[in-house]
C-alpha cells in the first residue's frame, strides 16, 4: 500500500466525516491531525497503512454519535436540525398540515373577535386589550403540540392566558365602555395594551422550550426562535402588503368595496402569519441561517454609528439633560431595538469562535452608546418626575429605562472583559439568558400592578 | 476489567483537566496519557475527547491555541486556566467524598487494598 492511497483514504474519511451535521472545519482538522498521529503509530508498531487506517478510524468511534456529541455541546451550529440525542427527529420541512390548522384557527378566531367588536367601523377598546390574548394562545399551543407537552405542562402554559385574560377584562380601566373608542383610553389602559404581548410572548417561551425554562441553552434558542420569527413575519407582512395594493388597485373598475375586503383579509392574515412565521422558523431554518446573520452583521455596526453620534450630539450641544416626551418614547424603542439586535447576535454566534472578533468590538461601541443615551434619558425622566410627580406613563418609562441599564451596564463590562480575554463568552450570554425573565417581569408588571398603582388613569 | 460507559464519562473531566495541570498538550497526547494513567482501563472512544475539550473551552475551563510545530501539521493546543483549576478543586473533592463512602461501605474490598 502507498502512501497516496492513504492519503486519499484520509481525504475520503474527512469528506464523509464533512457530511455530519455539528462537526465544522476546525474539528475536522483536529479529528484529522489525530487520525494521523493514530495511525504513524500504530504503523510504527508494524502494522501496514491499511491496518493502521481502520483501527484509526474505528478508535475515533462512529460517525453518528460522534456527530451528536459534537452537536449536543455546539447546539449552534444544530440548532437546525434541532437534533440532539433524546429528541425525536424533527420532521425537516413537515408538519405544515398542523401549522395550517393553527393558523386557520387564529384567523377565524380573530374574525369571530372582529365581528363581534364592529372593527373597523367601531374601535371598541376591549378589543386591542385582548388582541393578543386571541392570537397568542394558538401559538402557544402549536408549539406545545410540536413539543408534545404533558397534560400538566399545557395546563401550567395556559394559566399566564387566563390569569392576563381576567386581569385585562375585569379590571376597571377608566371610561371604558364597549362604545368606547382606542384614542380615548386611559393611560394605563394604553400601556396595559401595549405590554400585554410582550408579556404573553415570553409565555410562548415555556412550549417552545418543552417546559425547561431552566436551561440556559434552550432560552438563547427562544431568543433566536424570537429574531427569526420577526424576520419572517416582516417579510410575510411586506409580501401581504403587495398583495393588498395589487388587490385595490384590480377591484379599483368593480362596485367591489377594497375596505370590506381588507377587513376580512388584513386581520386574519396578520393572525395566520403568527403561526405561519413560527412554522416557518421552525422547519425552513437553513434559509434564515444564512440571511440572519448577514443581517446583524449589517445592521449592528450601523445601529452603533447612528448611537454612537447620537449620544455625541446630545452630549455636545447639551440637548441630552431635556428631552422632551416624544423623543423620549422613540429612544426607548430604539435602546430596545439595540438590545434585541446584540442578543439576537449573540444568539447568533459562531459558538466555535471562543476568542472576540471585531464583531464583538462593534457589540460593545453599541451597548455603551446604548449606555450613554439610556443615561441622558433617564436623567431627563428623573427631573420631568422631580417636577411634575408620577404619571403612569413616566412611571412606565423609567421602569423600562431602568430594565435596560442593568442589562447594558453590566452587559457592557463583560463585554469589555471579553474583549481583553478576561472573560470567557460564555459569561455574556449566560448574564442575557439569566436577565430574560427581567423583561417578562416587566412587561407583566405594567400589565397588572401598574393600572391599580394609579387608579387606572 | 470493563469499567462502566457512566463511570468512564463521569470521570472524563477531571480527567482530562488534571493531565492539564501537567502541561499544555493536544487531543491525541491527551488520550495517550489517560490510557497510560489507567493502564489502558479506561476505554474512551477517541473522538469523544473533542466535543468534551470543546465543552471546557467554552466553560472558560481551557484556553486553545492552534499552532504549527516546526516538523508538522497545525495542532490545536489546550491549556488549563484558573476557572479551570477551580474546577479540578471541585471535582476532586466529589471524589474525595465518593471514595470516601465507598470504602467506608467495603471494608476489605479492592479499594480499601489499594489504600493500604
């Protein structure tokens, strides 16, 4: 046997090797450099390159559990095929009959909740409050179904539903009644509805992570899942906006009234599109796969710029001690904005790559400008409340102010250790997966405590 | 003696941090000296060294390093860190308190020989 014909065995073995989901470049090289290593060995002790060859390659195990274990510690890199050793396999692109039922269900749902409200000719309040109390639950319960819950595990993801459903629905909100239109609620009652899905979206959690809320791991796949599903939905809502235009403008010649038809189609669109995204996610995820990432990469690095000059000019021309309300409210989202791109790109993350990247360099201009403005915001809420005393709304916002400081501070300081390989990544984004329940307090707090803590004003 | 695939696994970390302690080293020189450490008892299957050695890498347990020694081909290197120290305290003193119990539970026994 020549020497060539074992290194094409060797080339043969890494390209079968290649094909196993969770092994990567990296480990390929390492499996191969021991492969080697094995085999002069065990030629040296005698035996030919082709003796050598197959107890090197039986040594190293076989190609299956190799590739779950390397899959089981670099879930990342699998989450795709969502495989590891106790799961059952995931069916890769099935299962759309169940996604269609879910969706055809919260699509009729929503309709039966239209009708009976009179949208779009009247603007009822209860019907914003329980929006995503309708949709919200037919997600839950698809990934329920898909994780097959126990009994006792669809009863504990159910109880959040019942518990916002009463809330919302008894609590006194302040000149409410069922004629009632949305620009007239009350404070509470707007953040009540603007909290509530975010609330509820953290519910979903518990299904999608098979009721093991405790591992870390699975909550970065939540977080992923989250980022994924928000990709989709908005090209499924750009799609659906084409439609809707095309639509209008072919029934423009006919009697046929667009507004009757967008009032049947929008909604039940927007609601199927919930299932229809997390579907999506769960079974289409080679195609995010490659855009995500991209995306954050685009996105992150311009997010720090507009930050980065934004707290400069604030800084410098003094504007940051009094902002007034409005920018107030859009720099909240935008910080939200901000901490949900560098989670969603650390979910991203290339697990294998243990040392920082200019990437992480990046991640971290953004979170301390992120620091800076949320500072200059909260100041400014500080002073507004020194004058003028709580409101629900300035209650809200420092709330939501003082959420994000914790996390960026101390989100920033790791980040800052990591880059001077003080720390490891692995501290980073256990801080953000153990911080996840913060912002689900949060939300739920607006929810429930605040209107009573104001007398639903 | 066929030692258990539970026992085998439990002790691979330890393991695999002490030989650490001795020095830097690489996967295959890492499984050479378990095998010379146990005399060839503890049966690994090589290649589940790496998602292991991967597993304290991202635990902050070891730090890596690819390097091209002068005759060869690029070679990951492994090196233990303090967390990792820490840990090798931890585990040990786990074992500690299971030999312990186990040779409080068979006076007589192997064990309790090897002691002796």
């Amino acid at each position: 046997m020549t020497v060539d014909s074992l290194e094409g065995q060797i080339a043969d073995w890494r390209a079968y090797v290649a094909t196993a989901p969770g092994v990567n470049g990296h480990d390929l090289d390492e499996l191969e450099d021991h492969l080697r290593h094995q085999i002069a060995e065990l030629t040296a002790a005698g035996l030919s390159d082709d003796e050598g060859f197959l107890i090197a390659v039986k040594r190293l195990g076989d190609v299956d559990g190799l590739s779950r274990e390397y899959a089981r510690e670099h879930s990342s890199r699998l989450w795709k095929q969502l495989l590891s050793a106790h799961d059952e396999p995931t069916r890769v692109s099935g299962g759309w009959v169940e996604a269609l039922a879910f969706a055809l269900g919260v699509a009729v749902a929503i309709q039966a909740g239209r009708i009976a409200a009179g949208f779009p000719d009247e603007e009822p309040t209860w019907f914003a409050r329980n929006l995503s109390l309708i949709v919200l639950p037919f997600l839950a319960a698809y990934f329920a179904r898909r994780r097959r819950l126990e009994i006792r595990r669809w009863v504990v993801t159910a109880v959040p539903f019942v518990l916002g459903a009463v809330v919302v629905n008894v609590y006194p909100w302040n000149g409410s009644s069922a004629t009632e239109a949305f620009g007239s609620s009350s404070d509470t009652e707007v953040l009540a509805i603007l909290a509530l899905p975010v609330a509820l979206w953290f519910v979903i959690a518990y299904p999608y992570m098979g009721g093991l809320l405790r591992a870390h791991e699975r909550r970065m796949d939540f977080v992923r899942f989250t980022g994924e599903w928000f990709i989709y939905y908005v090209l499924i809502a750009l799609g659906g906006g084409v439609l809707m235009g095309l639509t209008a403008a072919i029934l423009e010649p006919t009697d046929v009234d667009i507004d009757q038809v967008a009032a049947w189609v929008v909604p039940s669109g927007a609601a199927g599109a919930v299932v229809v995204a997390a579907w999506l996610v769960e079974s289409k995820q080679r195609v995010v796969e490659n855009m995500a990432p991209v995306l954050t990469m685009l996105f992150t690095p311009l997010f720090a710029v507009m930050l980065a000059s934004a707290a400069l000019v604030y800084a410098v021309t003094g504007l940051g001690g009094a902002f007034d309300r409005e920018l107030v409210g859009v720099l909240d989202a935008l910080l939200v904005v901000v901490l949900a791109l560098v989670l969603y790109g650390m979910s991203a993350r290339d697990a294998s790559t243990s040392s920082p990247s200019w990437m992480d360099g990046i991640q971290l201009g953004a979170v301390v400008s992120a620091l800076v403005l949320d500072l200059m915001v909260l100041g400014t809420m500080v002073a507004r409340i020194g004058d003028l005393g709580f409101t629900p709304n300035r209650t809200a916002a420092l709330g939501l102010n003082l959420v994000l400081l914790a996390n960026l501070a101390v989100a920033g300081w790791l980040a800052a250790r990591f880059l001077a390989r003080r720390t490891t990544f692995h501290r980073l984004e256990r801080w953000q997966t153990t911080y996840l329940p913060v912002f689900a307090l949060f939300a739920a707090a607006v929810v429930v405590v605040l209107p009573p803590l104001f007398g639903f004003r | 003696m066929h030692i258990d695939k539970d026992l085998v696994a439990a002790s691979a970390t330890p393991l695999v941090l002490a030989i650490l302690t001795e020095g830097e080293s690489y996967g295959y020189a890492i499984l050479k000296r378990v095998r010379a450490l146990s005399g060839g008892e503890l049966e690994w299957t090589d290649g589940m060294l790496y998602p292991l050695l991967h597993r304290l890498q991202r635990l902050g347990y070891v730090t890596t390093e690819w390097r091209t020694p002068p005759e060869g081909r690029r070679r990951k290197y492994y090196a233990i860190t303090d967390e990792g120290r820490a840990a090798l305290t931890g585990h040990q003193q786990q074992w500690a308190a299971v030999t312990r119990a186990l040779r409080d539970v068979w006076p007589g026994s192997v064990m309790a020989l090897g002691e002796a």
